[in-house]
C-alpha cells in the first residue's frame, strides 16, 4: 500500500512526478540538504515535504524514487543506502535516471546489501507531460510493487524480471533523440554560419518532415539541459563497450552535449529563456555564443 513516496530531488522531473502523485492523493517527501536555490524552488512549487534527513526519508518512505543527474544515481544509492541500514526498513528504492545497466545493478548491489529492495527504472517522455504519454518502464523482482503507482496518475509497465533491463532500455532511446539532437545542432550551426539556415529547413521539411518537427520542438529545449544529456552519452558509451561493441557515435554526441552545456554556462543562457526561443532565434543564440567563445577543443 502507497501512502508517501520519497523523491531525490525534487528537480525537473522530480517536483513534476511530485505534482502528479500529489494530485492523485499521495505524500511527497525528501531531503533537501545539500540542493541548490532552483531545488528549493522546484521543491516547494512541487509542494514536497523537506524532511531534515535521508534517515527521515526512509523512515517516512514507502518507495523512494531516485532522480538526479546520471553522475549522481550511484552515490545516491549509496548515501540511501547508508539511511536504510540504520534505520533497518527494507523500503523500496527505484533508481529512474538514464544510466547504464551496470550502474544501476550497482546501485542493487548496495541498496540490497544495506537491507533494501531495488526496482530499476527508466522515464520516457517529457517532465512537463507526465500524464500525457510518459511511461515509467520498470525491470526487476520488486517491479510489480513499482506498478503500484499507475493507481496515481503514472503510466507503468514491466519490461522484465531482471536488474539492468529498464537501464539498458533507456540508453538505446535516449542514443537516439540525444545523438539526432546533437547531430542536428552541429548541423544547423552550419547552415548558419554559412547563411543557408532558412534553405536547409525548408528543404529538411520536404524530405524529412518529421525530423524537421523534432528540430523544432527539441532543439530550442537543448542548450539548459545539454551537460546532463552528455553524461546519458557516457553512460550509453559504458553501456555499448560492456557488450564488446565499439561505441563512436555515442562518445562523439557526449562530446558534442558537453561543449554546448559549457556554452550555455558561460553565456549566462538561463533555463526561462527556454520555451520562448523558437528553433531560429535558438541556433542564433548559439552562434553567437560560440563566436564570442570559439571552440577551441580538437
Ligand atoms: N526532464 C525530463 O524531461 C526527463 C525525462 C526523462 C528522464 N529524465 C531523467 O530524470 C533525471 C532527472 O532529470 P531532471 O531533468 O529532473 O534534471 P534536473 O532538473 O537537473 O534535476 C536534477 C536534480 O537532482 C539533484 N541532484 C544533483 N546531484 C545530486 C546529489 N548528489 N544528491 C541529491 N540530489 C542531487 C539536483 O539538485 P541541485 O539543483 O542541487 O543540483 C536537481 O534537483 C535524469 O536522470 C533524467 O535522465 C528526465
């Protein structure tokens, strides 16, 4: 039975999945010591309870969602870790961030040692519509208590009874948006710089509309959330090595995703000009960034 759910963090995607389990009559919880001015923001907007501790999450907690960027989910899952053993509750913890299988059957390894249960989980679909068409896909021996959640306004679905699965599913999905997203960047950048930008989209839209579409509606989104899609990169790089497979393009997009997230850093890009800009005034914001910071990487 769900009663309170624990979310580390309350970022994006965490006060969304708040606002949604909210509104279907759950709890929200979590700690937030540590977490930047935006979080706190998030968090409240979310309307999620700060507990002074993770020890107090867990105590609180009858499942504990984990999303945060992909560098963080495994020392997440070992600070939670930590709060289960000393409290001794086998509280559930599903780790929803895009990572690698291997991370996450890391992250098993020491949630279940501490004396906690472990679902693997993954999102796909936009924060801003949860309850338009993301699913949450969830792979484990505790996915079925995860599905508990459709009763409260989320889409589930078991993938498999094994670790690693709902992992290995999102990183083959994000390689795809992320690596068109960046590839479609460098080459918009282009067209630009050589004055064919408004030619090249419309001939984009008349052989490949729906990739035009995608440029349009992801692109202007990019540039404030480009440094942790270049860690799902490395992640997904981790991923095709672990199969014996050689990745390229997959490393070569991380690249690619880190360079614009620092762009966007030093050019002062704040995350509410997202959503005003259209894909235009996007790549022109860009240009002009990387001409008063040129690349100077090889
Ligand atoms: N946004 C989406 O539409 C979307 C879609 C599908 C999947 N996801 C997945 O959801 C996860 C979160 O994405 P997001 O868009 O919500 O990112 P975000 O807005 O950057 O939020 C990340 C949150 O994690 C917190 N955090 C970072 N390091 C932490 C740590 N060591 N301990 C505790 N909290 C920490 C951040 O806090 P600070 O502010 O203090 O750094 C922030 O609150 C990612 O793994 C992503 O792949 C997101």
């Amino acid at each position: 039975m769900l009663k309170t759910i624990g979310i580390i963090s309350p970022g994006e995607m965490g006060h969304n999945i708040a606002l949604v389990l909210k509104k279907h009559g759950l709890e929200v919880v979590t700690c937030l010591r540590g977490r930047s001015p935006r979080t706190l923001r998030l968090a409240k907007k979310g309307g999620v309870a700060d507990l002074p501790s993770l020890r107090a999450v867990v105590e609180a907690s009858d499942l504990i969602l984990s999303v945060v960027v992909p560098s963080a989910a495994l020392p997440v899952g070992r600070s939670l870790a930590k709060a289960i053993a000393s409290v001794k509750k086998p509280v559930l913890v599903a780790d929803a961030n895009a990572i690698s299988p291997m991370t996450s059957i890391a992250i098993d390894k020491v949630v279940t040692a501490a004396g906690g249960k472990y679902v693997d989980v993954c999102i796909i679909g936009s924060a801003q519509r949860l309850e338009k068409g993301a699913t949450f896909y969830a792979s484990g021996e505790s996915a079925e208590k995860f599905m508990g959640l459709q009763d409260f306004g989320l889409t589930t679905k078991v993938l498999g009874n094994q670790i690693g699965q709902a992992s290995a599913f999102k990183m083959v999905y994000a390689g795809l948006t992320k690596g068109l997203s960046s590839l479609s960047v460098e080459l918009l950048l282009t067209a630009r710089s050589l004055g064919l930008f408004d030619q090249i989209i419309e001939r984009y839209r008349l052989s490949y509309p729906e990739i035009a579409d995608f440029m349009s509606r992801m692109l202007p989104d990019l540039p404030w959330r480009a440094t942790r899609r270049s860690q799902e990169m490395e992640e997904l790089s981790a991923t095709i090595k672990s199969l014996g497979l050689h990745p390229v393009m997959a490393p070569a997009s991380g690249k690619a995703l880190k360079r614009l997230g620092e762009l966007t850093r030093s050019s002062g890009w704040q995350e509410p000009d997202e959503g005003q800009l259209n894909l235009k005034d996007t790549i022109e914001k860009l240009y002009k960034g990387l001409k008063e910071s040129p690349d100077k990487s090889s």
